[in-house]
C-alpha cells in the first residue's frame, strides 16, 4: 500500500486534509480509504516477521498494535490537529487513561481541574491513587491554585476546556506555562472546542486527547478515542502502554470515523450556528436563572474565548429556574430534542448532568463546580434551528 500524496502536502487547509489526510491505496486504487478486517499479518519469511518484531522493518504485526485502516484514521488527526503523531483507542476514556497512565509512576503526583467529566475525575481522584500517584484538584480557571499545587514530584497536569457541562474556559497557554516551569507536561482534553475551534498543541500543551465517539462520529454509531502529540511523547509514554494493554479501535471504527472526519467542518459549523442562535434566543429568558455559552460577551472567561478559541460551541448550558423538578418538566416536555447523555450528534440532545455525567459526585462537590440541580446542557444538531428553538421554547412554557 502507499500513502496518497496529499497526506504529507502542507499547503493544503484543515478542511482538505480532513478528506486526504493518511490515505493508504491497495493495489486496486480504490476511492474510499480501505476495510481491513483482520486480527493478524503473514509474512514472506521468518526473517522478515524477525525484523517486524524487533522493529528493524516498517510494517504490521498484529491488530492489538496496528492496522492499516488504524493507521489512516491515525494520521489524518495527527494531520489535522498539527500533532506529529497519534494512537487511536477503543474510546474517548481509553485515550484519557492511556494519555495519564503511560506517563505516571508510583510517587508521582497529577494536578488536574476540578471541573472534568465524571470518568476523568475517577481516573484522577480513584483510580491513579491505587497506583501510588498522588493527586491534586484545583479551580482551573484560578491560576495561583496550580501555583500553588505544584509538589517536587508533580509530573502532569489534566484539563477539560471549555469544562463539562458548565462550559467553563480554561486557559491553556498560562497553565502550559506553570507545568513546564515545574517540569510537568500538560495534557488537554479538547473534545468540545474540536479540533476546529481550539488548537492546545499552539498553546502549549505537550498532549490532546478526544472521545471521538462525540463530534469525530458525530452520528451516534460508534465509540472511539485518540491521543495526539511528539513522537517522542507517543513513544515513550503511550505506544508501549496502548501496545501491551490493548485499548485498540475497530478498523470498522476506524473506518466509520474516517467517514466523519470527511463532514466534520460542514457539522460542526451548523451546529454552532444552531447552539449560537438559541443562546441569543434565549438571553434574559424569564424561566431561566442563568444562561451559558462560549463566545457570548456575559460568558465569565469571555477573553480567554477570544484569546484561544476560533468559534464557539455546539454546546450550551441552561439553569432552569426551579431546580430538579423544573428541568425535568422541562425536558419531558421536548418532542424534537432528545435526552441523552452523548453530544456531538447529528440529532439535538439534552441531558441533565447532576443524575447523569455528574450523578457519582457529591451534592457539594456538584455546587462547587456550578452544576445545580435546574442545569440541563444542550447539545445542537443539524436539524432546521427553527425547529431547534420552537421545541426549546415551547418546552420552557412547562416549567
């Protein structure tokens, strides 16, 4: 197989590389990227299946470590997010446990942001700890805190931004700054900003990790993670981890996400015109307490949006007025957007994250990070926005 001339090209724009990145033709020259259903690989001889093994020759070995149609999903997000390498997992959490475990030993100690999805925040505050890794939460957006943080053996920091579900803006370049100074790298998980909108490697993070099950997919049919950054990060800190452990993606996976990274643009665009659109629709709304989105002028990191982020969301959050009970009449009255607790779909979804993504934390640890009660965090598609607002109003109408 060889790889498409486009894949190296570097005048081409993010959204052209999105089509071409990594491609990899068979004999046969076929237009869409390859299927490559196989557990295993032959060689021509024993010597050759010698030097794979002791990495003396390129090539693949065994699907646990590699695959053709792996590898293309690979490097067209290496491509596209300017990382210069990149290991796909089976989901979004593998990638997040890989990025942090490959790189912490017992006596190391993590500083992360309290605001992080609920799974992250078990890796964190639960699962590291087993191992011996100490660990620190601080208020991300409060700069001193990481400061203050720092221990002799702080070896990473961990951020979500913008945060799930209260859409928080963290800024990366200044916490980059803080962890190199501490000889600790920085790992971002860039999930809701998407590649398009947010660029962690420029700003200074030495890792970013997505759930590409979210807007990568962006059709709910498939899970599905990737960590990007140096190659010298990737091979010492992930490349044995992934390899031994087994966290691999489906080529079928593989294979539906390449498809995804063909639209993502076109997606993801419309949707933050949607979610864009109901947050102007919905600013001042009598039967909501407070209103959140990235790129509006009341959001509280406003110039930290302007600083590093290059569009909004296609994510907003809302309190609803009355607190559980209202935001579940709220959303038991929709008829269009759905309740789930995935995001970055083609359909609108909504999801009430204190007894969904939030539920394990405490009713204090929850007040901290703002997630009352009444929050329910929106998720736009692709469907007409006026059909996208009336559900959205009419639905208010029963709390």
């Amino acid at each position: 197989m060889s790889a498409s001339s486009a894949t190296a090209a570097p005048r081409y724009r993010p959204e052209t590389r999105l089509v071409h990145g990594g491609t990899l033709r068979s004999q046969f020259g076929e237009t869409s990227e390859a299927m490559f259903l196989t557990q295993g690989f032959v060689y021509d001889s024993a010597e050759q299946c010698e030097a794979r093994f002791t990495g003396d020759e390129p090539g693949y070995i065994y699907g646990r470590y590699s695959n053709p149609t792996v590898s293309m999903f690979e490097a067209r997000m290496a491509s596209f997010e300017g990382a210069e390498a990149a290991r796909a997992t089976a989901s979004g959490m593998a990638a997040v446990n890989a990025a942090l475990m490959g790189q912490l030993r017992a006596g190391d100690h993590v500083i992360a942001a309290k605001a992080l999805f609920g799974s992250c925040r078990y890796i964190v505050e639960e699962l590291l700890p087993r191992f011996g890794v100490a660990s620190t939460l601080v208020d991300g957006i409060d700069l001193d805190q990481w400061r203050d943080a720092v221990r002799p053996n702080t070896k990473a920091f961990f951020l979500e931004t913008p945060t799930n579900p209260t859409l928080d803006v963290i800024d990366i370049a200044a916490v980059a700054e803080i962890a190199h100074a501490a000889g600790a790298t920085l790992t971002v998980d860039n999930v809701f900003a998407t590649p398009l909108f947010q660029s962690p490697l420029a700003l200074g993070a030495d890792c970013v990790v997505y759930s590409a099950t979210k807007h990568i997919d962006g059709q709910g049919r498939c899970l599905g993670g990737i960590v990007l950054a140096s190659h010298e990060f990737i091979q010492t800190h992930v490349h044995q981890f992934t390899r031994q452990t087994g966290p691999s993606m489906s080529p079928f996976n593989a294979w539906v996400l390449l498809k995804g990274l063909e639209t993502l643009p076109l997606r993801v665009r419309r949707q933050t015109e949607t979610a864009t659109a109901l947050s102007v629709m919905l600013a001042g709304h009598g039967k909501l307490k407070r209103l959140i989105y990235p790129g509006r002028p009341d959001h509280p990191q406003a110039a930290t949006v302007r600083k590093q982020m290059r569009g909004g969301s296609t994510l907003l959050a809302l309190e609803v007025d009355g607190g559980k009970a209202a935001a579940f009449r709220f959303l038991n009255a929709l008829k269009l957007i759905r309740i789930s607790n995935n995001l970055g779909d083609a359909k609108s979804l909504v999801t009430h994250p204190a007894t969904t993504t939030h539920q394990r934390l405490t009713p204090e640890q929850r007040a901290e990070l703002g997630i009352g009660d009444g929050l329910v965090r929106i998720s736009a598609g692709l469907e007409h926005p006026d059909d996208v607002a009336e559900d959205v109003l009419n639905a208010l109408k029963a709390v």
